[in-house]
C-alpha cells in the first residue's frame, strides 16, 4: 500500500465525508452514489455505483494508488475482483466506538496536518469523556432502536452501533439476539419495555407518522410511549463513522438523560 496516496476511490459513505474532514478530500477520485456528505464536495466527483455493486471497470479507469472499503457495506467478491486487477484495496471493521476512533487516526495518517488532524479527533475524544462521566452518575435506559420495518429488524450486541449507544447510556434490549440485526415481533418489543425507542431515518426511512403509529398502537404501554420517548432521529449520527461520533454521543445521552428526568 502507497505511503501517501494520491488517488482514492472511496466505496464507504462515513470514509468519504471523514476524508473531507480530515482535509484530504482532494485525494478522491471516486465515490459511490450513497456517498452525499459533504454535498458540495462529492458533487465534482466521479460515481462507481453502489456500496454493493460497484463498477469495477469504471474504478480501474480512475487509476487509484488505494481502494477504501468496508466488510460490512461492501462486498467480498468485489473486493476480489479490484484486487485481481492489481488495485490496492483496504478494508475495515469497525465495530465499537474505539475501533472508529483507530480508524479516524489511521484516515489522518494518510497526509492529513496535525491541526486537522486535532479539529476532527480532539471533540470526539471530548465527547467520550463526557458520555463516560455521565454514565458513572446514572443508571442506563433501556432501548430499542430499530433497523428496519415490514418485517422489522434490530441489532444485537455485535455493531458498532451496539457499542456507541452503550457509551451514550442506552443499554439495547436485543443485545443477546443470535444475528446481528435480528427481527422482532412488537410484541417482544413490547414485553422488554423500552425507556427508549429511536426510528433513524437510515437505511429505512422513518418518519414522524411510524412514531406516532407505535406510540398509540403495539407499543403504546411501554415506558418509552408514556414518556414521550419514541422518536425520529438522524440515521447517519447512528450508523455512520467518522467525525459525527461526537454529535452522535451527544444526542443519545441527551435522549437516555430526559427519558430518566421524565420518569422521576
């Protein structure tokens, strides 16, 4: 693998808007079509398709020193065949909070300043101490968050976003399910009571509407429902990596800390 490279092609979203961050956003070449953050920045961009069906012609064509992908989103045979054609491609995992960290370092190694470096690492670092002192003064809230509807799906313990709720308070009630995003019945929903349930908006769209629906319908007796907890958030802040850990931990501690305030 090139030192610095020069040339990137970028088939994770969370990588792509990490690199703009870091400052070395004029390193891409190439995106994908999910790729939409920052707007102005992957406008000039070249697209290669999906996360999941890149074009690997098109890829070659743009001649990267490095491919950046992810276990998770993109997929092994793809991998496969960039690597056949002699492309250099790396592929990460994180699956805590910590691993996105290392990832973020191991980004701002590849050329970015020591200030840029501090603006992006330094408020992520500053957000985790904070979450980590408000989990030592308060019990965790319960919490369902789901991943997809009809059927619906969760997540148990083995995601990163497993392990970034945990540090912002949020203990999942599907940790111990079996798959990695399990489906769910809203009856079982409902039986392990959740303090919280969050709707992000990403990879299903939800809504206001599906908030209202499960809050006067199936889980209308839960604890989330009596306080007013179930709500529409920000999917990239719950599945992305990258500079939005900050914002992310800053959000669902907020969330753990009023859905205690309301039961007291």
């Amino acid at each position: 693998m090139p030192r610095v490279p020069r040339a990137i092609v970028s088939l994770v979203p969370s990588v792509t808007e990490t690199l703009f961050e870091l400052g070395l956003g004029d390193r891409l070449v190439g995106v994908t079509d999910w790729c939409v953050h920052p707007a102005q920045g992957v406008a000039r961009l070249p697209r290669v398709r999906g996360t999941k069906n890149p074009d690997v012609e098109a890829i070659a064509a743009l001649r990267p020193d490095l491919v950046l992908a992810n276990l998770e989103e993109n997929r092994a045979a793809d991998v496969a065949r960039m690597r056949e054609r002699g492309i250099t491609v790396r592929v990460d995992y994180p699956r805590t909070v910590d691993d996105a960290v290392a990832q973020l370092r191991w980004l701002a190694d590849l050329g970015a300043s020591r200030a840029e470096t501090a603006r992006v690492i330094e408020p992520v670092l500053d957000a985790l101490a904070r979450t980590d002192g408000d989990r030592e003064r308060r019990p965790p809230v319960r919490g369902f968050v789901a991943v997809w509807k009809d059927p619906w799906m969760t997540l148990s313990r083995d995601t990163y976003a497993h392990d970034l709720l945990a540090r912002a308070g949020i203990a999942n009630a599907f940790a111990e399910a079996v798959e990695r995003y399990p489906r769910v019945a809203l009856g079982e929903v409902a039986g392990a009571d959740p303090q919280v349930v969050l709707l992000p908006d990403e990879p299903f769209r939800f809504a206001d509407a599906d908030a209202h629906d499960l809050a006067r319908g199936p889980l209308a007796g839960t604890r989330a429902a009596r306080a007013g907890a179930i709500r529409v958030v920000d999917g990239t802040l719950v599945f992305w990596h990258g500079p939005r850990i900050a914002a992310a931990l800053d959000l669902l501690s907020g969330i753990a800390r009023d859905a205690l305030e309301r039961e007291t």
